[in-house]
C-alpha cells in the first residue's frame, strides 16, 4: 500500500451502531466487528510503513453518557484487544501509546493496557495511538493547567510560553501533527478529536461504517491526498508569490 506521503493518519471511527442496527443487530455487535476493521486496519498501516496512526475509540463524550451497558461492553472488547492482539502488535513492530484520561477507565482494562504499552514499548515499526476518554479541550485544558503548575513554581516564564511549549504538553509529545484525518459514517464534523494536532490536516470523509472498513478505503483516502494541494497558509503549489 502507498502511503503517498502520509506521515500521520488519524481516524474517527463512527458507524459501528448504525452498521448493526442496519442488520438488526444490537450495537454492541457493530463494536465487535469494529474490532475486526482495527486489527486489519493497523496491520496494513504497520506493512505499509506509517510512522504515526491516531484512532479515536473512546471520546469522554462516549464514556460518560452513552448507556452503562454500552460502556461496558466497550471496556471488555479493549480489554480483549489488549490480550489477544499482543502477538500481532509484536510480529508487525507496532508500539502502542495512549491519549486521553485513562485514569478513569476501569483498573482491570487499564492494566491490560499499560503491560501492551510496556511489552511494545521498544518496537521501531508504527506508533500506534489509541484516544481513550478523550478529548482534544481537555487536552488543551489539561496542558494549560500544567503549564500553570510550572510557572507558579517559578520553573517556567509566561514569556516562554510558545507553541512549542504547549505542544510538549499535550498527552502524546512526540505526536507529529496529523496530515490525513479520516472520518467514516458520512458525518461532517471534528467531534473535539486532536483540536491542537489537525490545524493543517486534510479531512476525507466517508459514508462507510467503521466495520466495513478495509484496505481499499484507505488507498483510496491516500490517493485523495495526494491530490490535495497543502498550503498550510502559504501559496498555491508552494511557490513564492509572483
Ligand atoms: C462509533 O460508533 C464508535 C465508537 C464509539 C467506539 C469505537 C470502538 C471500536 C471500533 C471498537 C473497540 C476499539 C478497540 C481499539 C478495541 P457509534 O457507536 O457512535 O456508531 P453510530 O454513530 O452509528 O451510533
């Protein structure tokens, strides 16, 4: 798969319910086939040499008011995730990293997450960022307040505060700005996903549900890509103005 210069893919995978419900099924079955387009999707990335993917799997939005039986069904498939994929992250060099207040998810789910954190911490292959309670205003918020943290105790000046310095406090530091953002289910919007690191991304949505999702949704999302013209701000093609 050609990546066609996609550093940093991140996807909001929406759908699940409605891919169910379209089959008569109950939602929690939609997340469970949602688990199968995650595993494909993060080993074709992982073959094709991505750097960096972002998937959304849990917004704070999600976590806190989509029904306690929904919730719980989510927390036992990343659970499962979190077992049963280790060999697959391993064999594809994938290293798995987090975003978001983990802290609030259930201690048997967290666990699990931080011994796959642990165990892939040295792969060299994709980063493979998991947003779980997330959400990209209490990043923000959550930056913020550590910036303050800082300079009340006199280790950092207000003047110094810059863009950079906010980026090193953002969940993942080493995150690269995101280049491709892709969103399925056909909705417009960003849902407070990656505020700080999709400034200068290109969108491609997809009427797609998330379970359906497989390779050659995401070689047509890098051919889209490649057609853009990135100008982050600048001039058509990049020149200098004539
Ligand atoms: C959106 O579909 C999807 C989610 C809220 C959760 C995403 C979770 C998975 C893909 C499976 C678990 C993930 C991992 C990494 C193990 P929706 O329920 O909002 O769909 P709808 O908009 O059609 O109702």
């Amino acid at each position: 798969m050609d990546l066609r210069g996609v550093r940093h893919l991140a996807i909001i995978m929406d759908g699940n319910g409605r891919w169910a419900e379209a089959r008569g099924q109950i939602r929690s079955r939609g997340h469970r086939a949602g688990v199968d387009a995650v595993r494909e999707v993060v080993t074709e990335c992982a073959r094709a040499h991505l750097p960096w993917l972002t998937l959304y799997a849990l917004s704070t939005e999600n976590f806190r008011q989509r029904p306690s039986l929904e919730v719980h069904t989510l927390m036992a498939l990343l659970r499962r995730f979190m077992i049963n994929e280790r060999p697959t992250l391993m064999e594809n060099a994938v290293r798995l990293v987090t975003a978001g207040r983990l802290h609030e998810l259930p201690p048997r789910v967290l666990a699990e997450i931080r011994r796959t954190e642990a165990l892939t911490a040295n792969n060299r292959g994709t980063t493979l960022c998991l947003a779980l309670n997330y959400g990209g205003r209490g990043e923000l918020v959550d930056a913020a307040q550590a910036i303050a943290r800082e300079a009340r105790a006199g280790r950092l000046n207000p003047e110094d505060i810059d863009e950079a310095a906010l980026a090193q406090r953002m969940y993942c530091p080493s995150m690269p700005d995101v280049d491709l953002l892709i969103r399925t289910a056909g909705d417009l919007r960003v849902s407070n996903f990656l505020l700080w690191q999709i400034s200068y991304a290109e969108i491609f949505v997809t009427s797609m549900c998330w379970p359906d999702v497989r390779r050659p949704l995401l070689e047509e999302a890098f051919g889209e890509y490649a057609r853009r013209d990135r100008r982050f701000g600048g001039v058509q093609g990049g020149g200098a103005a004539s």
